[in-house]
C-alpha cells in the first residue's frame, strides 16, 4: 500500500504535466497588430461596413466584439464548423496570424451593439 507522502511527488508531476497540456493551446496563438488588422480589414468592409457597424441587417455588427470571439468564429468559418459560403471563402485564405490581426482591429473598434430592450413590447 502507498503512502499519502509517497503520493505526493506523483500528484505533483501530474498536476504539472496536466497544467502544461492545457495551457499550450493558448500560448500557441498568435498576438493579434490592430495595425495589421485594419490593412487586412478591406474585404471585410463590404459586407461589415468600414467601422465594423453594417448598417444591413443581413450582416453582423462584429467591431467591439471580444476579439477571442472573432478569432474563434473566423476559425470556424475556416474550418468548416461554420456554415456560411461567403465567409467561408475569405477565411479560408486567412492564416492564423491574418485572423489574430482581424480580430484584435475589431475588437479594438467601438461597437454600436445593443440590447433587445427596444424591440420589447410593454403590455
């Protein structure tokens, strides 16, 4: 039978190697340049308007959004996780440091985002 002190060194090379494997993934993303980001932002103005504000309906409202959560979607739109022909051809040519630099530039944009609070009926 082992021994509580016995496991001690065990439990503590195993909390290492777990903290390791799970936090790689998010040192391995690259740094997102708003500079770069807005160079690479004019396909995009098309459809989500030059400040990130589409004033269509049709197209998202991304500028203020998280930027992690812009990376996230372009890379499902890449990948195929996300369904959308249009955005699927133009994040397929993105490379990883492409989708950083999208998203760090409109997450640094002020957004026009708004609640539902206007489209509530008051009974």
């Amino acid at each position: 039978m082992t021994t509580i002190p016995a496991l001690i060194p065990r439990l503590a090379t195993l909390a290492l190697v777990a903290g390791v494997t799970f936090a790689a993934p998010a040192f391995a993303a690259p740094r997102g340049d708003v500079e770069a980001g807005k160079q690479k932002s004019v396909p995009c103005q098309a459809c989500h308007g030059a400040d990130g504000n589409s004033i269509d309906p049709m197209y998202p409202k991304i500028a203020g959004q998280y930027a992690d959560y812009l990376a996230r979607s372009l890379h499902e739109y890449k990948n195929g996780h996300r369904k959308n022909l249009i955005m699927a051809g133009f994040a397929t040519t993105l490379s990883d440091q492409d989708i950083a630099d999208l998203a760090a530039f409109y997450a640094a944009m002020p957004g026009k985002l708004d609640d539902l609070s206007k489209h509530l009926r008051a009974d």
